[in-house]
C-alpha cells in the first residue's frame, strides 16, 4: 500500500509541477480516485433527486469536470464523469449529517484530500444546504497537496482551504472550534498506526464525523456508532460501509 501511495504521490507533485491538463486520466489518478462506475452514478443520481435539483446536480457536476480532462457521458440526463456525482452524494450526506446534530459554522477536517474535489463540491453543497464552513483543513501528503492547490487555484477557491502536515495527526486541531470530521475511503485504507494516531488525536476534538469505510481496522472507531451498508456497494464485494459519529 505504501509503493501505491508513493506513486499517486509523485504522480500528483509531477501534474502540478508541469501544470499537466489532461491529468484525470493518468494511471495513478485513475486507479486512485477517477474509477467510479456509471452504475454507481446512476444510483446516486436517482437519489440526490430527491434532494436537489436537476440543474443543481449538473452544475457541480459541470464545474467539478472543467478541468483536468475528465472523461464524461450522459448519465441519467446529466452530463458527467461517474466520479464527480460520487463527490456530490458524498458531500450531500456530510451536510445533511452535519446539520442533523444541529451544528452550524463548522470547520471542516478532510483526511486525505484527493486532488480537491471533494472540498471543491463541499463548499457549493454547503452554499445550498445552509451550512457555514468556517475554515476547510485537509490532511494530505505535500506532493498530493501540491495537486490540491494546482486544482483548487483553477477554480479560485484555494485560499478557503488550508493544508497540514499529515505527521500532527491532527494536533494543532482547537477544540474551541466546532471540528466536522470526513474522510471518504483515506482512512480506512493508510497502515493500522496511522489511522489510530488520527483517530485518538481528533476524536476528542470533533462534534460530528463522517467516514466512508472499506477494508481498514475499526478497532479505534467509537463502539457506539452508526454504520450501514454503502448503496451501491463499490468494494467489490469487500463489503464497503458508511459511518457517522
């Protein structure tokens, strides 16, 4: 797992040094993040129609895809690639968990950022959820951030987020603000020691958190927590939850 992340990461520094613009379809950001099925999209798409507009869900759609040459078809009436509607039901889902603990100007922390599209999508749901998000932090690898950055500053939304060196876990975090917690599959799969020293280190700090789970340990999540099933199942067969503390 280490040599996978050691290649998305050089891969990621390399986009943003040579500001690369048909990167989505690199091997390693394929393998990575842009891998989402249409099948998958489609089910997503059936349900997010049950919370925001056609035309809402195009336009994050849209504005996810206009950079990086991403690959995308007509999926159930919108135009799109499969992994932007992926970041539009996941941010969905953290809002609306978010605004059911009653919780409001929140600072969000993201474990392992990808290359910004969920925090790029988060703040437009946010916009129409009535969420405030104070302050957006992502934890990430520095070659993987630099990717961050590159693709945040195309969509001029870069000086929202702010970026912290992954060996803190999450130290410099203030338990005065009103920490929200995401992580979509990052902490699940980095190494068990990893994930633990996150885990032990935020949760005291935290008021809400959302975590989509495949094969990683459990054993330092909260006993007492919501987890189901992910619909649809994307893990192959590996048995992918979602969780909500």
């Amino acid at each position: 797992m280490d040599d996978l992340y050691d290649k998305w990461e050089n891969a990621a520094d390399y986009i943003a040094e040579t500001l690369v613009t048909d990167w989505k379809t690199h091997p390693h950001v394929s393998y990575m993040l842009e891998h989402e099925s249409e099948y998958a999209a489609k089910m997503y798409i059936e349900y997010l129609r049950s919370f925001l507009t056609t035309e809402q869900i195009q336009e994050m759609a849209s504005t996810n895809d206009t950079y990086g040459g991403a690959v995308t078809n007509l999926i159930e009436g919108i135009t799109t690639s499969p992994s932007s509607i992926r970041y539009i039901r996941h941010s969905y889902d953290f809002c609306a968990h978010i605004l059911s603990k009653g919780l409001n100007d929140v600072t969000v922390v993201e474990i392992g950022g990808g290359y910004g599209g969920l925090a790029l999508t988060m703040f437009k749901m946010a916009e129409i959820m009535n969420l405030r998000i104070k302050n957006y932090i992502v934890y990430d690898l520095p070659g993987v951030i630099n990717l961050q950055k590159y693709y945040l500053s195309l969509h001029g939304v870069e000086e929202r987020v702010q970026w912290r060196d992954p060996d803190t876990y999450g130290s410099e975090c203030s338990e005065a603000d009103t920490n929200v917690l995401i992580s979509c599959y990052c902490l699940s799969e980095i190494d068990d020691s990893y994930r633990t020293k996150y885990l032990q280190t935020l949760l005291p700090k935290i008021k809400a958190a959302f975590f989509v789970w495949n094969w990683g340990s459990k054993a330092a999540l909260p006993e007492i927590r919501d987890e189901r099933p992910e619909v649809p199942d994307t893990s192959n067969g590996r048995g992918n939850t979602i969780i909500r503390l």
